[in-house]
C-alpha cells in the first residue's frame, strides 16, 4: 500500500517508504528531485523518476517536457540536469538489483493463456523466459507451474497516469486497465517500436518493471527478447538499457529479430526455422518488416514506418465518421477493437454498435465498409512493398538465397497476420503481382508467435549454461 501520510522530507520518506539500506540512502539524493516528494506517491518506481505534473491537464509530450525542464533547478545532490539524467540511469537499476531500494507496485491487468504440448525447459535449473516488447503489446512465456506447457501473460503496452482525487499524488495505471479507463491520456511509450527518447525508456521500464512484479517472473532466469528491425541506433540503445535494467535474466540475456522468432512455431515444434532458408514478413503495429533468413543469418532486412497496423486504425477510425455522415466519432482504441473483432477477409459481416450522445439518450449505427477497406488497403500496400520492394532488393543483394527462400513457404507474424484469411488473400495477391505460385504461412497463434519463438531459443540456451 502507498504512504499518503505527509512526508518530513524527501530522504526520509524515501528511505520509509521504498526501503532503502544506508547504502542507498547515501544514494538516493542523486536519484530523488528536491520537489519529488512535496506531492508525490511513494512506494511506486514513479516515486523515483522525474514525474510530469499532469494531473488535471492531461500527460501531452510537450506538457511532459516543460515540466522536467522547470525542475532543473530543483535537483537535490546534483545541479545540472543532463548529469542528473545520467546518474538516475546508472544508479537505479543498480539500487533494486542489488537490493538496496524495494519498491511495491500497483497489480497489472493482463490476459493469461497455458498453452500445452510445448518443450518448456521446465527441468532446468534456470527457468527460460521469452519476451516481445510490443508496441501495441507485451507478451511474456515461460514454464507454467505442472511443466507441461508454456503460461503466457499478454497485456497492452501502455500506461496513464492519473491525479488521486483526495490526496493530489499522481499514481499510474497499466496495459489494457489503462487503456479502457484513460483513452484520451493513455501512452503507448513504443509506438514507433522502440522507446525514442529517455522519458520513454523511463517510462517502459517503469511499466516493463510492474507487469513482471505483478506475475512473479523469477529473476534466475535465462531470457530471449524478440526485437524489431528497426535502423534507429538511439530507440535500440533505450531498449537496451530498458532490458539491462530490468529484474530478470540473472543467468542469461539474448536478443533476436521478432520475425525470426515469430516464424519458429509457423515451422514446427522445435527449432526448425534455425535450419531453414525462407522468407519472413513481419506485420507489426508500427512497422512492416520483410527479411530473408539462411539458419538463422538474417540477409537483406526491409523495414517501412508507413504500413503499420496502427495506420489501418486511424483509417478505420476516419472511416468510422465517413460512414455514419459524421455521426460517429470514435477513438484509436475502440477502431484497433473494431479490427482485431471484426475484421475478416473470408467472410466479413457488418455489424452494430451503440454510442451516447452529447445531452442524453443513445444513437446504433451499422458498420459495413469502413473496417474491411482499411484493411484492403493495407493489404493492397503490403503486398506492393513486398513484391516491388523487398524482393528486388533482395535479389540484388543475393540473387541464390532469393531462389531458395522463394522455394519455401513465406512466413507472415505480428498482429495484422491474426486477422482471418490475410495469409490466403496475402499468398493470392503476391502470385498475381509476381506471376509465379508462392505459399503463405503463418503460426497458428501469430500474435504469440514471437515470444513463443524466443522462449523456445531460451530453452536451448538455458541448457548450454
């Protein structure tokens, strides 16, 4: 539970509250702003960061910025702000690693699923871990408690913060609980893929940190992340730190492409894919990824920001107003709902909704179209980025593998690839546009696929220590 008893002063209630060693204590005045504590909650990871004051204004980026900028002067232990900025970073982790700083966190809704039949390495003495930092969601896999299967834990990536009404503090909710109750201030901190800035890794570690407290994911672990192919040198060095700094993969932390490891369930049951030359497409929120794998090499990766998953929403919601005549003007959420419930490229029906109106009473509306164009546009793009883009790229870097990858079943992961009929409809539209039979595949759980892939080369690994 949080203290919301007044505070004598920031090191003491740091010390009470967050359950410092005299070690890190002495510690604590470079980490904890002068006026931290002046209003704000203690117990939490945002105690020990730099918190906009959002409260009754909303949690916009330049609100953020100009915040954090009028504090600079405000640092206890240390006067100038970018110094600050990188002692917090060094000396946090270090701090709750070590044990010296224990800190509570708020329970983390999330959506947990056993998936059965799976080599889990659950006799190991280190128990192999795969995550997908998402930027629409995070999933984590590991050995459910009997051994004979994988738990999953899958929640939005995503936080809000939120003023208390009595108190004044700011606390912060996470992933989907966040996101229902807070849709005009929810952040999704990856949006891009990777965390852009230093307040957005802050703010992924802060919530990357609460959903393995909140479902008891063991620190001796050996870990696989399965990460975007993105040419962004800053976003991958936050996303670095962001791993480094969280609590598990004691024994072990690797890193592979998302494609590469959401293609090894499309294969089998094992490590196949590893062994295999084939061509894989990644259709992600935020980015469309195409990249050729020889066992596990990856040759002539392919990524565009301008096809994403997280497009076909706006669109949708665009659509959504066109076709109700401006009636209906709904949010990204609702439209991200509207296509990972409706969509459908098989067999498509319309379907109703209510919304409240400004003054009282109810208007239903039918949507027919606005979902399936969306989608048929993305499609249509997908396909044309694929064919007249990566392949030629990729037989001019490497006409042979180009031959072989071509011979083997493309691989389509990521979350557009959940949608039903995409993988037929994707396989049929690439045959037209290259004149030649092409096969399409997917794993029967695309949007596990990923982490499921990176649990199973955690496995391997683990077994190697």
């Amino acid at each position: 539970m949080l203290n919301t008893q007044p505070q004598p002063s920031p090191t003491d209630c740091v010390t009470r509250s967050c359950g410092l060693t005299a070690f890190g204590h002495s510690l604590a005045v470079l980490l904890i702003p002068r006026t931290e504590y002046a209003r704000g909650p203690v117990g939490t990871l945002a105690s020990v960061r730099q918190k906009p004051s959002t409260g009754r204004q909303g949690t916009s980026n330049e609100r953020r910025r100009d915040d954090i900028t009028s504090d600079r002067t405000e640092l206890t232990g240390c006067c100038d702000f970018e110094v600050w900025t990188k002692l917090r970073t060094v000396l946090l982790p270090i701090l709750i690693y070590t044990g010296h700083m224990k800190i509570s966190y708020m329970s983390v809704e999330a959506e947990t699923e056993e998936i059965a039949g799976e080599e889990t390495g659950a006799e190991s003495e280190v128990v192999p871990v795969g995550v997908k930092l998402g930027s629409t969601r995070t999933v984590i896999a590991l050995p459910n408690e009997d051994g004979d299967g994988l738990r999953t834990i899958r929640t939005l990536t995503c936080l809000a913060s939120y003023e208390d009404a009595l108190t004044g503090e700011e606390k912060y909710l996470y992933g989907e609980e966040a996101a229902r109750e807070y849709p005009d201030r929810v952040e999704f901190m990856l949006r891009s893929g990777l965390p852009e800035d230093d307040d957005r890794a802050e703010l992924t570690q802060q919530f990357f940190t609460a959903v393995l407290e909140s479902h008891d994911i063991p620190e001796e672990s050996a870990v696989v992340y399965a990460i975007p192919t993105i040419d962004n040198p800053v976003g991958l060095e936050n996303l670095e730190g962001v791993i480094e700094g969280s609590p598990i993969g004691s024994e072990l932390i690797e890193s592979y492409p998302e494609s590469l490891c959401g293609s090894i369930p499309a294969f089998g049951d094992g490590l196949e894919a590893i062994e295999d030359i084939f061509i894989a497409v990644n259709m992600g929120s935020t980015n469309l990824e195409a990249s050729a794998y020889r066992r596990g090499e990856q040759i002539s990766p392919f990524t565009t920001g301008s096809i994403t998953g997280s497009e076909v929403d706006r669109i949708i919601k665009s659509y959504v107003e066109e076709e109700t005549q401006g009636r209906v003007n709904i949010d990204i959420t609702t439209a991200r709902e509207y296509k990972e419930q409706h969509a459908d490229f098989d067999s498509f029906e319309p379907f109703t909704d209510i919304i409240q109106q400004p003054g009282g009473g109810s208007h239903e509306f039918t949507i027919e179209r606005s979902v399936m164009d969306a989608c048929n546009e993305y499609l249509d793009d997908a396909v044309d980025a694929f064919a007249n883009t990566f392949l030629s790229q990729l037989a001019n870097d490497n006409m042979k593998v180009y031959q072989l990858a071509l011979d083997n079943p493309i691989v389509l992961t990521g979350g557009m690839a959940c949608i039903p009929g995409i993988v037929d409809e994707f396989e049929r539209r690439v045959s037209e546009t290259m004149d030649r039979d092409v096969e399409a595949i997917t794993a029967d759980r695309p949007d596990l696929a990923a982490t499921v892939g990176a649990q199973r080369i955690a496995v391997r690994l683990a077994e190697t220590l």
